[in-house]
C-alpha cells in the first residue's frame, strides 16, 4: 500500500435514539491512499453520509480515531479537507463568483489561496461566462461546478463527495464524471466518493467499498483495476472495461444478501 492520505480506526458513531444509544456505524476500519479515488456503496442509513461527515470534521466519532495524511485528528495541520454535496448549496443572494470565493472569507481559509485563485478556478471551471449570474439562472451542472469550485478554491487535499450527481440527467453526470476525473488528477486530489450508483462507483472507483448497516460497517474493498493499466494505454478509464462485470456481479450478489429474510421490498431501500 502506498502513502495514505486518511485513516480510520475502530471509528464508531452513536446517536442516542428513543432513549437508547444506537450506533449508525461501529469498528468501521479504513484506510484510503493518496491520489486514489476510494467509493462508498450501501444500502439508505447504512452511516455513509455520516462517515463522511465525521472525515470532514464536522461530526467527532463517539469511539475510535480519524487521521489525515498521518498528522492526526481531522481538522489539524497535514491535509486539508474538502467536502461537496449532493444539493450545490449555494447562496440564491450571491453570484456564481461571490459563493465561489465564499469560502476564503472564514478565517481558517484565508491563507489557503489569493483573492484571484477565484477568477482562476472560475475559468478552469468554465463559468467565467456565468460568474456574474445567480444560482436560480444556472443549468444543474453549472450549480454543481460552482458548489465544486467553491470547495476546491480552498485547496483541499482530501476531497469527500456525498451523492454529487445524484439529482442530474445521466447524459449530465456521465459528462461530469469525467470532468471529476480529470479535475482529481490534474490537482493530485485524493476523494472518497459516496453513492447508491453501482455503475458510477465502478467506472470513478479505483476502490469499491460495500457497507452493511445496522449498525453499518465495511464488509467488502473491491479492486476495479483501473490503476493497473499497461503503460501507454489511454488514461481515460472505460466504461465497458472487461474486468467490471465480475465485480459488478460480486457487489449486487452482496447488497441481496444483506436483504432480510422475508422483508417486504419497501422495507429495503439500496
């Protein structure tokens, strides 16, 4: 394994619930590397979100510890982290450029760029052309760029991704798929990706986790290979490539058994 950009040790999340302390997730161990793009699979209340809440450091584990880049807790010095989510949550009362350039307002951002990373990062976005206008007259993938950029102008190293393109017609986040991608490469971003989506963790996985729930943990890592490509084959990953079937197979194989005995379809979302 090389260099590894986050940890997670016996990392467990208790809420308390009608008077009992319930876990979402428990003894949860993970590990990502850095540059790797490591996705999240599981059934609706499994603890994805929240885990990746706790890797952001807006939520503290209730047992366990979180490292990032080997400094220590999540929030220190050592990697700096970013999180985007499903809705682009941006200000309906500020411009593209204003709720972009949001982040470097608050104190703890302030050294992470120059006020003109906000021009810069919008024309590598391609919203120059929509810095000036407001959330209600951008396109669904224009809003979603803009919640981006707006995460990356502080320069994460560790990017979390809660649903990204969840809400976006498939032609849309096909095309955005690979713009993340590109934009993970290019700035030597590691992310952990959460989604319900098998075809999407397959192709921007280069690691596939499996939770169970109640309470959720990771019971399965699968290898997409997409690493492992011969040297001077095309870095664009394939959608078609010939070693997902099999691993798509294992996955839903896995998702149905974790189905309970005789549970009525409605009782069981994935």
């Amino acid at each position: 394994m090389g260099t590894l950009a986050l940890r997670v040790t016996g990392g467990t999340k208790r809420y308390p619930r009608d008077g009992l302390d319930g876990a979402v997730f428990e003894s949860l161990d993970l590990a990502v590397e850095a540059g790797e793009v490591f996705v999240l699979l599981g059934p609706s209340g499994c603890g994805k979100s929240t885990l990746l809440r706790v890797l952001a450091g807006l939520e503290p584990l209730s047992a366990g510890r979180v490292e990032t880049n080997g400094y220590g807790e999540t929030g220190q010095e050592g990697g700096r982290v970013g999180i985007v989510f499903q809705e682009p949550r941006l200000l309906p009362w500020l411009t593209v450029s204003e709720n972009v350039g949001l982040g470097l307002r608050y104190r703890a951002n302030r050294a992470a760029r120059s006020p003109q990373s906000v021009e810069e990062i919008l024309h590598d976005f391609g919203l120059t052309p929509v810095a000036g206008a407001y959330p209600s007259e951008l396109s669904g993938g224009q809003a979603q760029r803009a919640g981006l950029a707006r995460t990356l102008v502080t320069r994460p190293t560790i990017l979390l991704l809660d649903e990204p393109f969840g809400a976006l017609d498939p032609r849309t986040r096909a095309t955005l798929q690979d713009w993340l991608l590109d934009v993970v490469q290019e700035r030597r971003l590691t992310a952990v990706l959460v989604t319900h989506d098998v075809e999407e963790a397959l192709y921007l996985g280069d690691r596939v986790g499996l939770m169970s729930s109640h309470p959720g943990t990771i019971t399965h890592v699968w290898e997409t290979g997409h690493r492992d490509r011969p040297p001077g084959e095309a870095d664009r990953r394939r959608r078609d490539d010939a070693r997902l079937p099999s691993i798509r197979r294992e996955i839903l194989a896995r998702y149905q058994s974790e189905v309970p005995a005789g549970s009525a379809p409605s009782d069981w979302v994935i």
